[in-house]
C-alpha cells in the first residue's frame, strides 16, 4: 500500500494511513487538517496535497515552508505567472491583486500528503 504524510507547520513529518487501511473519509481529513473545508492540490509527482481550504483566511496561520516546498517543485511562482502573462497578453492581460503576491506560493497550516486513490 502507498504510503501517506501528515505536515505540520513546525516541519514534523509524520506517516500515517486511513482508518479503513484504504481511502481516508472527508471526516478523517478535516479531524487532521484541523478545518473545515479541503482543497486538493495536484504535485508534480502524482500525489495530491489536501490543504485547509481557508487556512490563509485565518488570524494566525503558520506558513508550512515542507509543503510549500513540495508544492512549489517545477513550478513557475506566482510573480513568474503574472509576468508571462503580461509579456504574452499586454494589456489585455487583467491582473486582479487579491493581496499579499508573496503568500500566493505558500501553504499553511497542516497538510496530507498521499496518493490520490487514497482520498475518495
């Protein structure tokens, strides 16, 4: 069986399956993530990453700089995006800042890594 990850924030990476020894349930993830709503973020080596949907939307979230660091692998950042975008479309480019450019490529707080046949 493949194998999955919990990430924290601290950098603590620990191994960890489903109750079922198979697919972890949305509740099982929200109980580990420690939120309410999951986003599933695709990696370049086939896993999927399930983040806290609304974890930047948070008081004090923690940047998780492991997964950041496993999310940001072979690819572009997000100033990188918005400059090609710009060289390739000029001024029909619309560029709508919602923020903090910097905190785009981050991931917070507690994050699952694992195959995606392991999330159903």
């Amino acid at each position: 069986m493949s194998k999955a990850q919990l990430i924290k924030p601290t950098g603590e990476i620990t191994e960890i399956q489903p109750a079922n020894r198979t697919d972890f349930t949305l509740q099982e993830c929200y109980e580990l993530i420690k939120c309410d709503m999951i986003e599933i973020v695709n990696l370049i080596d086939g896993r999927i990453m399930l983040i806290d949907e609304e974890g930047k939307l948070k008081n004090e979230f923690q940047i998780n700089e492991k997964a950041t660091e496993l999310f940001m692998k072979d690819r572009q950042s997000w100033s990188e995006y918005v400059s090609k975008m710009k060289e390739l479309y000029g001024d029909k480019f619309i560029f709508v800042n919602t923020g903090d450019d910097e905190l785009n490529d981050k991931i917070v707080g507690i994050v699952i890594v694992c195959p995606p046949e392991m999330f159903r």
